[in-house]
C-alpha cells in the first residue's frame, strides 16, 4: 500500500486541479496581503513551536470559537454580541483560507449569519454549529439551537439556511436577562460518531432533537447526540460551567470548568465517564461518596476550547495530551494525563500564552489553529480578537485529499494514519460507502491484531455506525481479544435501538474483567441494555472503603481523583436506569449489598419505600439500620421538576442534596414511620435524627437540627435599592458586575474622588506635566470602553498594559525588588512598587531580571465599592480622552 506521504504526492495534482476549479465558484475574498498588528509573546512560548498571526480583527473580530477542517480551511465563530450582549444580527461563521499554505489566511468569505456561534464541527460539506436563536418579531432570545450548514457546490458559503439537529439545547431565560455566559457551548465529534455537546449551567428544558425526542437537564454535563440530529442523550452531568470537550481516540473525554465566580470553589479539570454524575451543585460539597470527582482543582479561571492533541508532526511531548484553553489566565495549557483504574491522575503545564484564547483546533496536517478574545470585553469589540497558527519547528505541510474521490480501500488506509483529525475524516466519508464493501474493509481492520490501538478502535466504531448484517455476532467474537474488549462492548450497546439481540452473557461475565476499564464498560452496558436480570451480578460489585460521605461541616473531595468509586457508581447509575427495585430489596433484607442501599436513594418508588420500612423492622443490626433510615431521609424529598424558568445564579445553594427539594407522594409515608422510630429513641438516637433532617432538608420540625432553608429561585434585582450598598463589589460576581454597571450611568465628579481615595494615583497619572508612574490615565477613554475599563479593574491580570508588567529584580546583598519600570538607561533602572513608592537600583549591581505574569494592580481595590460607586469610577475614567 502506498504511504501517506506517497499517496498525497501523487494526489497532489488532483488537489491543485481541485483548487482551481472550485476557486472559480468560489465567494471568499482576497485579504489584503498587509501586516497583522497583534501581539504575540514569543519568547514566553515553547521554543519548538512557531507562533504567528493568521488573521486579525479585520476579518474575524470577536471570535468565540472555531473550528478547522482536515484540508486546513478555518471557520470561525465571530461573536459581537459576546457573553453579556442580547443584541441579534451580530454574529457570523466566517471562512478562512490559506490558499498558498504560507501560514497567513489569504482569503475569507462569510459563510453564514448566526448569533452567539458557540461551537463548530467542520465534515465534509457540512459545518455544525451551535448557536443562540433570537425572534425575529420581538429581536428577544429564544433559546439555543445545534444546527448543520451544508456547501455542497463549495462556494464557501452556505448553501441556504441551516437545518435543526436539536433546537432549544439551552433553557432561554437567563440567556434574556444576563446573555450565553452560562449556556450551552463547544462540541466536538467523537471517533464514535457522536456528536459531544458541552452544556453549561443553564441547563435546558423540552432539548429537541429530529426524531421529536424531548430532554430537560437541571444545570451542567454533557449531552450527546448522532449527526443525523437523531438518538439525543444525557452523557454526564453534574458538572459547572463547562466550555468545550477535549476527545481523544480512545473515546476519553475532558473538561475544564468556566468562570470561577462562586464561593470559594475555583476552575476543575474532569474526565467524563457515561453516566457519571460530578455533583455540581448540590453533591459536590456534602455528599462525595456519591460523585465521580474532578482530576484537580487548578486554582482560578476561566476555561474555553478545549482539544485532544493527537498529530504525528507534533512533537513527543506536546503530542497525545489534552490542550485546555483558559480564557482568564490567557494560556493554552496541558494535562498529562496517567491511567489510574478506569480513569487517570494527571499534572497540569503551562503551555502556550495567547491573549484571551477561545478556542482551538488541529488540521490533518498538524497545523494548529487559535482564537483569541484579546480583550473584547463581555460584549464583543470591532478592533479586538485574531486568529494564530501554531506549528512545530521542522513542520512540513501535507495536502489533504479530496476524501469524496477516494476508494473504499483508499479511505481505510487512512486510518492507519497517526492523526485524530485524518482518521476522523476518513472515518465519516467511509461510513456513506456501500455498505458490503465498507464493512468488509474496516472489519479487516479491526480484526488486525499488528495494527495501532488508536487504527482498530476507529475502524471497530466504523463498522459499528455501518451495521451491516453480521456486526453484532462479529463484534461478540472480537471481545475475546482482549486488546479491544473495552471498545467492542462499548460498541455494542452504543446505539439503543440496536441493543435487541446484544447478549446480556457478555456484559455480566465482563464484570470480573482483570481491567477496570473493561469492567467500567460491561457495567454502562448493562445500564444501557437495562435488562434487570443483570441487578443481582451488579449488587456484587462492592463498595470502597472510600466511600464515606463528609464528616459534618466539612467539604468533601470534590477534585482528587478516585478510580476506586468508580466501578461501584457507575453500577449504581445502571441499577437506577433499569429501575431494579425489587432486586436491590432483596438484597437489603437479606443485608448483603451496600451497593443496594446506595442505589435505592435515587428510586422514587413506593414499592422502594415498602421496601426499606421492612428491611428495617427484620434487621436487628443496628448500624444497619441506620443506613436505612438514612436512605428513607433522603427519600424524603425529591427534586423538582425543572421548567427552565429559573437558574442557581453564580453563588448557589451547594447544601444539597437537592436544590429545590418537593415532598412526593410517599413522603407522608416516610414522615410516618420516621417519626414512629424518632419517638422510640433515646436522647443520642434523637441527635442522629435531628443531623438527617438538617443533612437532607426534611423540614420536620419536632426532629430539630438547624432550620431549613428554602432556596428561591434567583429574583429580579431592583439596582434603585443596593446600589448604594457598600461592598456591592466584592460580594457580586464580574459577570454580574457587568451587568450592572451597563445599567447605571455614574457620577463622574464622583469618580474623580474615588479615584484619588481607592489609591489609584499612587501608580496613574491622569494629567500632562503630571510625573509618569504607572499606566496614564489621562486618554483611556479614547483606548477603551466602559467595559473595558472595568474589566480591566476588576481583572487586572487579564489585560497588562504593555510596558507595565511586573517585574522581579533580584540585586547585590540579597536586595529583591518588585514593581514595574518607570525608567531605564544603561546605568539605571528607577522601579515603582505596589506602594507607589520609587527605588533606583545601579544595573551593575542587578544579579537577575524576572518579568512576572501578574499586574502590579491587586485584584480586589474595588471590593468595597457599591455598584453606583463603580459605576462613577468607570464614568469618570472613559471621560478622559485627551
């Protein structure tokens, strides 16, 4: 067989003859061939890797994300309306072409007119975008919606409107009153043929997909869906506010959570296993033994684009690793990750710094591509965002080929290649093939035991999405090879209407697989076949020792990884889906599954209640029963149905363990003997019934413990009556800051007080002939807007003024001094620090020069602002533009 190398020199005429003949057609538009201003640090960047500008604000300003198909053409999600804006018509796909591969974007076209672009999908003739919808009568948001955009005469533009994969993927009522800053966000399609969809914490109600099926989800996870807009479903859930998803070719999934504006809790990287449930909000805090934990609380953030790195062109060790984007450190960063069970541990690196970066995305040639916010504020900015390529040093660019004139044979070859992105491509175009001949060709594959991992798995879910007759019987057969047992039993049950002749034999001996990712798979399989004859092997798997909830008043380990739960959560979650309530019964009065226990603190079910109560009344051992009445507490209440009519705002109620918790119909029942027992009980016995109605919030009142808090829904804020409260600042969130301010117009004169008061012409000169300290004042108005401005203040780091970096210099008698430069000759530097205070060191006796990546401003001189105080303060700020 020819090589990839050989195959693309020889199609490379093709592909030129190609080019030309589509150019013709063509709608893009020659970009001026001229120097684009932007910034890039490049000696704070890997030394392998060359960075450049690829476009600028001039072209695609704004850009909230992007995505790049596997022949290097860029779509670019342009977002004037940013996180905060609710204006329509401001947003747009636009095209990037670099028709000689020079590294600079040659060409543009606007693909399509959408608002809000939050992610993109480039295959084939097809561009997926998710989006927020507006009315076009009233010009109010209406909700979000997972569209595909077809250019099948290849114009660059958008044969004509988008057709729905899924309408409403994000609950609009917060979308109207804050903006997308909470919503729906990235996808990304897996080796599976799913396309992943990353929910933020606005949840959605009444989701709808093309098959008519309907899904609501209360907060964040993730949500999966078939390109066809078919077979939509929950993945995971519990998580925050998460951006994008990160697949790599083993179907493992990360996320890195957006905006750290709660109490306390900060930015977590997670992997997602189906099913899992992550806790946020109401479980992540008091009831851990009940979550999959996050791998690692990174500290603050704001994650975005998110990527699985997997090019044969990258180098070792920036290779085969997820790249997570955070926009508020403006670094692309690397975890590494390590297998621990059915899951990993991992170690976070700094990798790449780009001013705000949204998102990024790898072609088939390894050219990687960024966007960056750079400063556009919450509500999008002309002059602001750009596009950058990234290659390593040595890079060779090769020309994809027209996978749509590629042989069967051709196409499976390609899956050979050392490139998630080629794989993929090759993957999608074959599935469309005839069916005999596909099957036959990637079964070859699979069947290989000589071939890479990362070429079977693709080639094993390719015969799966082709389904031609036979697949079930043959990839039973495979699973005896245990190299691919995992992939073959997640194959099998991955698409629900085809579990019918799936044996259940398979998945049950699976649960004593040596390999925890084996097991793992066996048991989401069985939730997914929900055949309850497989409860009883399920109630075997035990449960770890760590699975203890926290000890009252203290916080649980919501981010250290625990490969050990896993397993036994993960039965748990398939015990529920198959609703095996007489099973897990069973069990408990014959006290032998504590996994039972577990799972029947999710089942709503009065013959569950039944159940329990005569558990309790045959057990003599006490411990025992206390478990049980603790599951009945917990029974208690359940969750309110969601309606998307309201949300938990940025600081919730993390209580748990639901947040608007309803009594049901047994709840009477449960308070019944509950209260029987209670009565019985002596004064030790009394306390533990008074810490189970505080722990779930039963509101019993003759039980004590504290009294219960009945969480609202977030109300309308009047800004007329706290506007004036001190300390507004520091206690709102910056979105909500934001917000605000943009409804407060502001004193000016007293702006000009405050800022004399807050400290700040310690470090800024706001008047000519005034000493130069730090940054001038005196025409910001004329640089930045009143988002800016304040952005600027209640983020300092996120936008240093050039020139005005903190610097560290170490000197002679172990003098250190920290500031920023306010002058500097050959003999000389003159430094001012935090104070205001100005020091002159001699540059003879500097031993070590240091730039820092933090401003010399404090986060937090603000915080006891009231929001009309802010409001002058940014007032008075813009005004100065001379």
């Amino acid at each position: 067989m020819m090589s990839y190398i050989s195959k693309f020199f020889v199609l490379m005429v093709c592909a030129v003859a190609l080019q030309n003949c589509n150019s013709e057609k063509s709608k893009a538009i020659p970009i001026e061939d001229k120097p684009i201003n932007i910034k890039i640090e490049e000696n704070e960047n890997p030394a392998e890797i060359d960075i450049t500008p690829f476009a600028g604000p001039d072209i695609v300003p704004s850009p909230a994300c992007l995505a790049v198909a596997a022949n290097g053409e860029v779509y670019v999600g342009v977002d004037m309306m940013g996180s905060l804006g609710k204006e329509p018509n401001k947003g747009s796909i636009i095209k990037l072409i670099d028709s000689n591969n020079d590294g600079k974007a040659d060409l543009f076209s606007e693909f399509a007119k959408v608002d809000n672009p939050r992610g993109i999908i480039s295959l084939g003739d097809q561009v997926f975008v998710l989006h927020t919808t507006f009315s076009k009568e009233t010009g109010i948001a209406t909700g979000m919606d997972l569209v595909v955009f077809e250019d099948k005469n290849h114009d660059d533009v958008a044969d004509g409107p988008s057709k729905p994969i899924i309408q409403n993927i994000c609950s609009p009522t917060y979308i109207v009153k804050r903006g997308t800053d909470h919503a729906t966000n990235g996808i990304r399609m897996g080796i599976d043929g799913w396309i992943y969809i990353a929910v933020g914490d606005f949840g959605f109600h009444n989701a709808t997909d093309r098959e008519g099926t309907k899904l609501t989800m209360l907060g964040g996870g993730g949500v999966r869906v078939r390109p066809d807009g078919t077979e939509m479903e929950i993945y995971t859930h519990g998580l925050r506010n998460i951006y994008d998803v990160a697949i790599d070719p083993f179907m493992n999934i990360y996320t890195r959570g957006n905006t750290n504006d709660g109490g306390g809790w900060n930015i977590r990287f997670a992997h997602h296993i189906q099913t899992g449930e992550y806790g946020y909000p109401v479980l992540f805090k008091n009831f851990t033994n009940e979550i999959i934990p996050a791998l690692v609380d990174v500290g603050g953030g704001s994650g975005t684009g998110a990527l699985f790195m997997d090019n044969e062109q990258w180098p070792e060790k920036y290779n085969q690793v997820p790249m997570m984007a955070d926009w508020g450190r403006s670094k692309l960063f690397i975890h590494r990750v390590t297998p621990d069970g059915a899951s990993f541990k991992q170690t976070e690196e700094d990798f790449i710094k780009l001013a705000q970066i949204t998102d990024l995305d790898v072609d088939a040639s390894g050219q990687l591509f960024m966007s960056a916010w750079d400063g556009a504020g919450y509500s999008g900015n002309p002059d602001k965002g750009f596009v950058a390529r990234a290659i390593p040093k040595n890079w060779k660019h090769k020309v994809f080929p027209d996978v749509t004139k590629l042989s069967i044979t051709e196409l499976a070859e390609l899956l050979k290649e050392k490139s998630a992105k080629i794989r993929l491509t090759a993957q999608q175009e074959l599935i469309t093939k005839s069916p005999r001949k596909a099957s036959k060709a990637v079964w070859k594959m699979a069947s290989d035991k000589n071939l890479s991992l990362e070429t079977r798995v693709a080639a094993i879910f390719a015969y799966a999405q082709i389904n031609h007759k036979g697949t079930v019987y043959n990839l039973v057969q495979l699973s005896n090879d245990k190299t691919v047992k995992e992939f073959t039993l997640k194959a099998l049950t991955d698409r629900k209407s085809q579990l019918d002749i799936v044996p259940l034999e398979l998945f049950t001996e699976a649960l004593n697989d040596p390999s925890e990712r084996v097991k793992a798979a066996a048991i989401i399989g069985l939730g997914r076949l929900k055949k309850v004859e497989a409860a009883n092997a399920l109630l075997q798997i035990p449960v770890p020792a760590n699975a203890k909830a926290p000890e009252k008043g203290t916080e649980g380990p919501h981010a250290t990884p625990n490969s050990p739960i896993i397993p036994a959560h993960l039965a748990v979650k398939a015990l529920v889906s198959m609703n095996a309530v007489n099973a897990c019964i069973k069990a408990i009065k014959n006290e032998e599954s504590t996994l039972a226990l577990w799972a029947l603190k999710y089942i709503h079910n009065d013959k569950a209640i039944d159940g329990l109560i005569e558990a309790y009344n045959l057990s003599s051992n006490t411990a025992f029963k206390k478990e049980i009445l603790t599951t009945l507490s917990r029974l208690y209440k359940q969750e309110a149905p969601y309606d998307g009519s309201w949300w938990w705002s940025t600081r919730p109620d993390t209580h748990g363990p639901y947040y608007k918790g309803i009594t049901w119909e047994s709840s009477p029942k449960i308070k019944t003997f509950l209260t029987n027992v209670w009565k019985k009980s002596n004064a030790d016995e009394k306390e533990f019934f008074a810490n189970l109605n505080d722990k779930h919030r039963m509101g019993i009142v003759a039980f004590g413990g504290e009294e219960e808090i009945i969480v609202k829904e977030e109300k309308k804020i009047d800004l007329e009556k706290i506007k004036n409260q001190k300390g507004q600042i520091g206690k709102t969130s910056i979105e909500d800051v934001m917000i605000a301010i943009s409804k407060i117009k502001g004193d000016p004169e007293k702006g000009e007080k405050l800022f004399t008061n807050q400290g700040c012409v310690a470090c800024h000169s706001i008047k000519k002939g005034e000493a130069l300290k730090g940054p001038y004042m005196g025409q910001i108005g004329s640089i930045m807007n009143r988002d800016q401005i304040a952005e600027s203040i209640l983020k300092p780091n996120a936008s240093i003024s050039q020139g005005f970096a903190t610097i560290l210099i170490e000197a002679k008698n172990d003098e250190s001094y920290v500031g920023f430069i306010t002058s500097e000759t050959s003999e000389k530097v003159v430094m001012r620090n935090i104070a205001g205070i100005e020091f002159t060191i001699k540059t003879s006796d500097i031993i070590s020069r240091e730039d820092l990546e933090t401003s010399m401003m404090p986060a937090g001189l603000a915080n006891a602002l009231s929001f009309e105080e802010f409001a002058s303060l940014i007032t008075y700020l813009a005004n100065q533009k001379k």
